[in-house]
C-alpha cells in the first residue's frame, strides 16, 4: 500500500485527530486521487477536521471539490466558513 492509499484509509479512522492529520498531509501531497475520499470529510462532526478538510482541498486543486466546499461557507463554526471561502477563492484563480 502506498502512502497515499494509506492516508485515504486513515481519512475513516475514529480518532477525529487521525482524520485532521490524514487530510492535511493529502493536502500537501496535492494528489487528485485524494479528492472524492476527502470529500465526506466536509461534513465530519468535529469542526476542526472540517477545517482542514478544506484547507486540503484548497492545496490540491481540483474543481471537483468546488460544489461540496459550497454548504460549508454557512457552516456554524467561523473557521469552517474562513477555510471553505478560501479554498473556493483559491479554487476559482486561474493562476493557481
């Protein structure tokens, strides 16, 4: 298993600080294969996985992330909200 696909199965571990770490460590990797397993992360109940969730999605890119980074802009915790406008300002740069 490479390093990718273990942080993808680490993204359903039950320790919400695994899931955090997984993502951000995806983000930074930048790999699109990490986008749709990402995703469901966005409705994590731990505000802070959400966060950098979003952050990660931010790194990586991919327009594919665009729609479900949308609810969070409304989500009840300011940093969800702050993360998920960044993503989709970065998102929507075509110099990125």
């Amino acid at each position: 298993m490479d390093r990718v696909e273990q942080l993808i199965k680490e993204l359903r571990d039950e320790h919400p600080h695994v899931r955090r770490d997984a993502a951000e460590a995806l983000g930074f990797m930048r790999d699109p294969s990490a986008v749709e397993p990402l995703i469901p992360l966005l409705k994590d109940e731990e505000a802070h996985v959400r966060r950098d969730t979003a952050g990660a999605l931010r790194e990586i890119g991919d327009p594919r992330a665009v729609k479900p980074l949308v609810p969070l802009l409304k989500d009840e915790d300011v940093d969800v909200r702050s993360a998920a406008a960044t993503a989709l300002g970065n998102l929507g740069d075509p110099r990125r």
